[in-house]
C-alpha cells in the first residue's frame, strides 16, 4: 500500500540504491525505468510474467537501452531445470536489450546466457 508507494517514489528518485521485493509488488501496472540489474530468484517460467518483470526495467531512460539480469538457474529437479531453460530462451526472444548472467545453484558457476 501507502509503504510500497513510498519506497517506489525514493527508488525513483534515486534515494535508495536497492529494492528488494517478492514476484508481485512490482509485476503489474509499474514503471521503475531507475532499475540497472534485475535479480530474478523467483524460478518462474511463464513467458508473460518474465516479460511484464523485464518490462519494468526496460523502459528507456537516460539513453540506457539493456539491462542486465541475473537469474538462478536450478539444476536439481527436472522441472526446475526445464523452468530455468524456458526463461533463458524467454530472454534470448526480447533480443539485444537483456544481458543475462545465470548461477548455477549447485556448482556456484555463473555463465552469460545471450
């Protein structure tokens, strides 16, 4: 609510330097142009929701076009490792404005996914 809206308007203006917030709070209806590098832990693999997160980082500002995500890629059940998979190749679709950086969460191995 009211905390939320305030904590926004800081971030936009560039009192805070970090947000930190679960899947919803900035899913619908927010524009946070300020963000520079989206952390993704949520392992989600909808197509929609990766774009509409994305979407709140990727509105221009400053002449910055990219923004650099780093996501979780889990390897240690099957259905999170196709998750993981599917959200890399939801990335790879929006083209050259997302530089993506996954974890892999069992070995600690980061990797660029373009």
């Amino acid at each position: 609510g009211e905390e939320r809206e305030k904590i926004r308007h800081r971030f936009e203006r560039g009192d805070l330097d970090v947000i930190v917030a679960s899947i919803g709070v900035f899913k619908l209806g927010v524009d946070l142009p300020s963000i520079e590098v989206l952390i993704r832990a949520d392992g989600g693999k909808s197509k929609i929701s990766t774009i509409q997160i994305l979407g709140r980082a990727l509105r221009v500002k400053d002449n910055r076009k990219r923004v650099l995500v780093y996501d979780f890629y889990d390897d240690t059940h099957t259905y999170l490792r196709r998750h993981s998979r599917k959200r890399l190749r939801d990335y790879r679709s929006l083209g050259d404005p997302v530089v993506v950086k996954q974890r892999d969460l069992n070995t600690g191995q980061q990797f660029l996914a373009f």
